[in-house]
C-alpha cells in the first residue's frame, strides 16, 4: 500500500488577477446627462449614505451600475471565476460618481484563459493579464439596455426604468484606463 500525499495534476490551481479601473476622468467617464455618464460602480442607490438628488444622477448611478455588471458577466464568460474585495473610492453619497474601481478576481481555471489575440484598440494580447485587461475595456465599452431600478428623488423611492449605456470613450483611451495585474499566488498554511 503507498504512503503519502501525491498530487493529482488534474487539480485546480486558482490564480489571482488584481483589476484597477480609473474613471477620475471626466472626458473618459463624463458626468453629464445622456447615455454615456455613470462611470462605473457596484453600489446602487440604496448602497450609499444619502440617495442620488436628483432623477439624472439617479439614472447616472443605475448606469455606473450596468456597466459593473457587463464587466463580471464578460469576465465569468471566460471561465469559472469569483469577484473579490470590490472597492470604489470617490463615492460616499448617491450624486458622486467614483473615481476608481478595483477588485480581485480568482479564476479557478486559468488555463481557459488565452494568452494571445488582438485587444480593442487594435494591439497585441501577449499575456493572460492583457486578456483580462481586454475583456475588461470592451465590456466598459458595451451598449446595453436594460430595465432597471432607478432613484427618483421626487418620489422618494426606486422607480423601474429602461435605460441604456454606451461607450463613453474611445477604445484605446477606455483600454488605458484598466490596468490588470496577475497576483502572486502563494498558499501558506500555518501550523
């Protein structure tokens, strides 16, 4: 009978991508009515310490919002994955619009993730990271309608709106605001 622990090769090795996304930019990210504001964010209106003022920042936040929620929906296309540590700075009330998103995703496959391609601004994908970084970008840049859950400040209460987001940037200039960096995954275990 054999003795010890073997490893088997079939076994899940998860690895870790840090995401940062910086929205401080107007011009990147404009804060005007229309379908191109709301940055990007993972909190909805009632997530925050006072709720949007007014009916266009309620939309701006609900859009911030479909945004986030195009950026996991791309990145668990690519594999199994889960989002972590999500941390936005810049808003602490309903009517700001962050300035930063980042968070940690943990693919446990991350061998179904490609290393090489073309990214949206016409560049080369020579890493897993750059892959990530891409899917990120092009999901910023997605147009999507949706019916959703907007603050409406004359109620005072959620009202369910449809509404649409797109691009607000150019490809190269959305991809230069994502960075991407793969996580040295180190397990310690203590005794």
């Amino acid at each position: 009978m054999p003795s010890g622990f073997q490893q088997d090769s079939n076994q899940l090795q998860p690895n870790f991508y840090r995401v940062a996304i910086d929205t401080s930019s107007a011009t990147y990210y404009p804060t005007a009515d229309g379908n191109t504001n709301g940055g990007i964010t993972s909190n909805g209106w009632d997530a925050l310490a006072t709720a949007p003022t007014t009916l266009v920042k309620g939309k701006a936040r609900a859009r911030g919002n479909m945004r986030f929620r195009n950026i996991i929906n791309a990145l668990t296309g690519l594999t199994d994955c889960q989002v972590l540590d999500v941390t936005m700075a810049g808003e602490t009330v309903g009517d700001d619009q962050a300035t930063s998103c980042t968070f940690t995703v943990k693919f446990e496959r991350d061998a179904y993730i490609p290393a090489t391609g073309t990214d949206i601004a016409g560049g080369s994908i020579t890493t897993k990271a750059l892959y990530v970084k891409n899917t990120v970008a092009n999901a910023i840049r997605q147009e999507t309608s949706a019916s959703c859950r907007v603050y409406d400040p004359t109620t005072a209460e959620g009202t369910q709106l449809s509404l649409t987001v797109s691009a607000a940037s150019t490809a190269t200039n959305t991809l230069g605001t994502v960075t991407v960096t793969l996580i040295d995954t180190v397990t310690v275990i203590n005794a």
